[in-house]
C-alpha cells in the first residue's frame, strides 16, 4: 500500500512539472513567474522546519525516556529489537524519499534545460528556466541533508535506546510519528508541485497568503494560551481558593466568630427597636441593612453607613460598617469592617470575600472599584483563553470528509481526555493540565463568563444582553447616584417604609412576609425584600422579591421580582446562582468548592509547563552555542532573504 501511494505521489508531481513546462511556454513575458519561484520556497522551508521540529521533538522525548527508565533487565532484548526496527525504518524511509527527491527535482530541472535550449524563447524565459534550476538543486540538497539527519538522529535514539530500556508502546508512538512525517512531506512535495508551479500571479500569491496563515495559527494560538495563562495564574490562583472556601462563607464565619453570631433564645425584641439602640449607641451611624427577623440562636446583624460630620462636610470614620447585636436584651455582641484585610478569625471570611471579587483594593483617584474592573478583566481574558485551549487539544490537520479519516481523527483526539499513568513529571503534569481543562470545560467557561457579569454588570455584561434582548432597568439605575460625601438622609424611617411596602405587596397579593430592608445613602431609595426567614437567597439563589420606595415621601419606584422579566433579565438574575452553585443547592455548594481547587491547580500547573518548557529552551541554546566552535567546516544553507537576492537578480 505504501508502495502504491508512493507511486501515485510521483505520478503526481510529474504530471504537475510537465503541466508547468506548458504553463513556463505559454506565458511568455509574464513576471508573475518569479513571485511564484520565490513562494516555492517559501513552502519548502516551511516543509523543512516543520520536519526538523518533529525530528527534534522526538529525539528530546528518546532523551526523556532513556533517562527515567529504570528497569535495567530489558536493555539487551529490547535493544536489538529497537535497533532492527529503527534501522529498518530508516533504510526503508531513506530510500523512498531519496527516490522521490531525485525523480522530482532532478527530472524538472532537465526539462527546465530542454526548454531553455529553444531559440524562440526570449531572454527572461531563459533566466526563469535557470531560476527553476537551481531551486531545484537546492530543494534537493537541502531534502537529502534532512534524510540524512533523520537518520543520524535516528540511530541517536536506538543508541540511547541501548543504554536503557523502553517500552513498546513509546517505540510505536515515535515509529508512528516519523511515519506521519514522512507522509507530510510527500504530500508538501506533491501540492508544491501542483499549486506552484500552475497557480502563476495572483492566483499563486493568494493561495500562498492563505496556506501560510493556514501554518502559522496554531503557533500564534500556542503564544497566545501561554501569555494569557501567564497573565492570569495569580489571579486565578487567588479566585480558585479564595472561591472555594467563601462558598461556605456564612458557616465559616459562624464557627469562626461564635461570639458575634450566637445568641439566648427566646422572644426577641421587634427589628426596628433593634435598629434604634444601634443608632443611639452612635449617632454618626445610619442603620443601611435591617433583617427584620432573626434566627433562633442567632444575632442580628445589621450594616451602617457614616452620616455626614457637619463641622466638615464629609462623612464620618467610623472603622466599621457591620453590627452584631442580641435580638433578645439588645445587647451590641460586636462591630467590625467588612472586608478589612486581616487574616484573624473576626475579619478572616469577610477579607477572604471580598479578596475574590475586587482584591480588596483601595479606593485610587476617587474611584473604588477598579480591583472589581481588574478582575472583571480578567474573567473577559479567561473566557476567551478556554477557547485557545480547547483549539489546542485538537489534533494537528483536518478533520477529513469520510468517515475513515474521521473515526482516526478521533482516535487522535481521545488521548487529550486521558491522564497517562505512570508517566514522566512532565508528561503527567502536562497531561493533568490538558485533560482536567478538557473534562471541566464547561464549568470553567460558565465561571469565567459568570464573573465577568457580576463583576462588569453595567460596562460590559448588560451592553451585550440588550443587543439580544432588554433588561429592565431598576430605580437605582435611573437616579443619578450623589457622590459619596454628599449623601441622602432619608425622611421617611425605617418602620414606615416597611408599613408602605407591606401594604403594597398585600394589595399586589405577594404571600412573603417582609424581611429585610435596605437604604441606598448615594440614591435616596429604600429597598424592602420579601422573604421568609432564612430565604434570603430565594428560590435557587436568584435573590427573593424587591420593592423600591422613595425616602423622600414613599412611593413605589419599581419591583424586582424572581424568574421574571425578559430574557434579558432572567439571565442577568441567573449570574450569582450560577456562580456560587446555590442553584442546585448544597451539591452546587460542594461542585463549586471543588471547582474553585481546580481553577488552581490549572493554573499552577500551566505555569509548571511553561517553567520546563523554558528550562528546555535554555538547555538546548546553551548547547547549541557549546557546539558552534565545531561547525566551522560545515556547508551553509541558503537563506530565503539570500535566494530572493539571488532570484532579483537573475530574472
């Protein structure tokens, strides 16, 4: 069967040549002639880098194995087998591409020649013929040093094969490698011969433009996985673990801080007297978050905000936004800042909250969220990496039209899924990193894209959707937001707004009691949820109903209602349930939890690969540059930039 594909190669490229002598004959005075010369070259050094990387990647990987090897009792046997097998190959690959180089190369530049011999050709004719001469001498010189470095190269192996031992699984994978190899380059040689020398002018440059952008994306793609993985491992590292354990964020903080959480049971004292004894204890403070009831066994806790000093005309310091007080006596069991950086029990699950999503950056310039922009940033880079790694488990060349080549693309495929074990360091870090990238696709991306929303809800996430679809804006949108020290003090209190939200969710018919309410200082709006107690998160996370009211003179402003709305907005509400699981619950919890270690452990290990990667570069340049001194006597190769020069001149 070889054999036969061998032939038909050559048929190929003879056709091909004899087709161009007619073209050459024909198209007399045309200069597209001497641009599609210098693409023919172009093809065969593409033809020949990508041959010396697959010799050079397979004699790095004989050098791999034949250091980790360690079962010494297999090193004859299996050596005379590799050198039969290797030799054997190599002779048989050696004589097929010998032949094929020869009646190619060596037989068009006699036609070229016969053609040149004509009197009714003129001049220019003559010089192309002689260009097509000596590129052929030259594709062919540099062809036959290629075979013989695969060979040397090749019994470099079945040497090192000798001195320790391999298994025969790791022979036929580089076997098979070689052999692919060799099909490459026949069937370079046979589209060199058919689209170079037929397609002249224009049609020649395109096709060339195409084939060459064709080669270069899935380098391009590689440096752009590595540099965007690079840019983002801190970070993610940061989101994985920090996203793992704030999944568990209330329950932490709970085991953690007992003394601000627990609390006597029995009847407690009603919300907004509980409010008042916070107010009063500091006048500088605004109750902004009041639950309206508490657990049994749990305090209250509620958020404040500073009220405006009247001797400055700035905001008070209060050193802390959040207050935990008994519901029963009305006791202040604590207060503390949310978010503070601080790794002690009482600040640690804030810090570790807010580290996630912003970094807990201060504010710079006036403005406070550019850790939350950063961030967002870079959940936008990430989505868009997923794809870059997914291009680049796929298998080198096309799918194929029948199902054969189908089936065998595939096959290629399949071993990006699995975790080859045991396996060298490097081999199982690099297979751990592409496998688990490849299993939890999926989830990364709805990760990516998720925090992206949350964290860029108004600059990028709500644009996009209501190119598809509208959100509905809600108050706080609408009003101009103050700056921040010169904030609303609200007119209306606490206990009459909830009184006006009641009323107008009884008349709307909501069966929910209220229970939490909410003032926006920067907007002048009160927000009133209606949940039962402890369903603060609503139904599968998407938050329980809202109603707006003015605290200027309460009235309503707008609702926000669960699984209502567009499409737009169902999507928008369906962010943070997806993100930290709670739309499927206590499994979602645990599939997050896991999910953040995974976001680690793919950015540690993609920093890992890279750090070989580079130790292997510097490796290779220093011995290259250790070896130089005893290349003095070797024969240079032409350069592409010195065969253009060459080619100008002669045409």
């Amino acid at each position: 069967m070889h054999n036969a594909k061998f032939r038909r190669a050559r048929e190929l490229c003879k056709n091909a040549l004899v087709r161009s002598v007619k073209a050459l004959h024909s198209a007399k005075n045309h200069p597209p002639v001497q641009q599609a010369f210098l693409w023919l070259h172009c093809r065969s050094q593409a033809l020949y880098s990508r041959a010396s990387s697959v010799v050079a990647s397979g004699r790095r990987r004989a050098a791999a194995l034949a250091r980790n090897a360690s079962r010494p009792e297999w090193r004859l046997a299996r050596g005379q087998q590799l050198r039969a097998l290797f030799t054997r190959w190599t002779a048989v690959a050696a004589r097929r591409l010998a032949a094929l180089t020869e009646r190619l190369f060596v037989w068009g530049s006699k036609q070229a020649a016969r053609i040149a011999s004509r009197e009714q050709l003129g001049l220019r004719f003559r010089a192309a013929c002689a260009l097509l001469t000596r590129w052929s001498q030259f594709a062919a010189a540099r062809l036959n040093r290629l075979i013989a470095a695969a060979q040397s190269r090749t019994l470099a192996c079945v040497k090192l094969a000798l001195e320790a031992a391999w298994c025969e699984s790791v022979v036929e994978r580089a076997r098979a490698r070689l052999n692919d190899w060799s099909w490459r380059a026949a069937a370079l040689r046979v589209s060199l011969g058919e689209a170079g020398l037929l397609r002249l002018g224009t049609r020649a440059r395109n096709v060339a433009f195409w084939r060459h952008k064709k080669f270069a994306l899935r380098p391009a793609v590689v440096a752009l996985h590595r540099w965007a993985g690079l840019t983002m491992a801190g970070f993610l590292v940061i989101a994985g673990l920090t996203g793992a354990v704030i999944s568990w964020d209330h329950e932490l903080d709970e085991w953690l801080n007992p003394d601000l959480w627990r609390a006597s049971e029995g009847a407690p004292l009603p919300a907004f007297e509980l409010a008042r004894r916070v107010e009063a204890d500091d006048p500088r403070a605004l109750v902004t978050y009041l639950p309206l009831h508490a657990k049994p066994g749990e305090a209250l806790s509620m958020l404040v905000d500073a009220r405006v000093d009247p001797s400055t005309g700035r905001l008070y310091d209060l050193g802390y936004d959040q207050v935990f007080i008994e519901p029963i006596p009305g006791e202040i069991l604590g207060r503390r800042e949310w978010g503070e950086i601080g790794i002690d029990r009482r600040h640690l699950v804030p810090f570790l909250y807010k580290l996630h999503y912003s970094l807990c950056a201060p504010p710079f310039l006036n403005f406070d969220r550019w850790g939350e922009m950063l961030m967002g940033a870079i959940a936008l880079l990430w989505m868009t990496d997923c794809f870059f790694g997914l291009f680049l488990t796929l298998p080198p060349g096309a799918r194929g039209r029948d199902a054969s080549a189908s089936a065998a693309w595939i096959r290629r495929w399949e071993k990006a899924w699995r975790i080859k074990w045991p396996s060298a360091p490097y081999r199982l870090n690099f297979d751990i990193h592409r496998a688990s990238g490849l299993w939890l696709w999926a989830l990364l991306f709805l990760l990516a894209l998720t925090g992206a929303s949350l964290n860029l809800s108004k600059e990028v996430a709500e644009p996009v959707v209501n190119f598809f679809s509208s959100v509905t804006p809600s108050p706080l949108d609408i009003r101009e937001e103050r700056p921040i020290n010169q904030p609303i003090m609200p007119r209306l209190g606490l206990t009459g707004i909830v009184s006006r939200a009641e009323a107008e969710a009884e008349r709307r018919g909501w069966e929910e009691p209220a229970g939490a309410v909410g003032y926006h200082q920067q907007h002048g709006v009160y927000s009133v949820y209606f949940f039962s107690p402890g369903g603060d998160h609503g139904a599968a996370g998407v938050g329980p109903a809202e109603l707006f009211l003015d605290s200027e003179d309460g009235r309503v402003l707008g609702d926000r209602l669960p699984w209502r709305g567009t499409a737009g907005d169902l999507f928008m509400q369906l962010q943070f349930p997806l993100h930290s699981g709670r739309i499927a619950g206590f499994f979602g919890r645990v599939l997050i939890s896991a999910m953040g270690l995974a976001v680690a452990a793919l950015a540690v290990t993609g920093v890992v690969i890279w750090l070989q990667k580079r130790n292997a570069r510097r490796k290779k340049t220093a011995t290259a540059g250790a070896a130089q001194p005893r290349q003095n006597n070797a024969v240079a190769v032409p350069e592409p930039s010195g065969l253009r020069k060459q080619s100008h001149t002669s045409i």
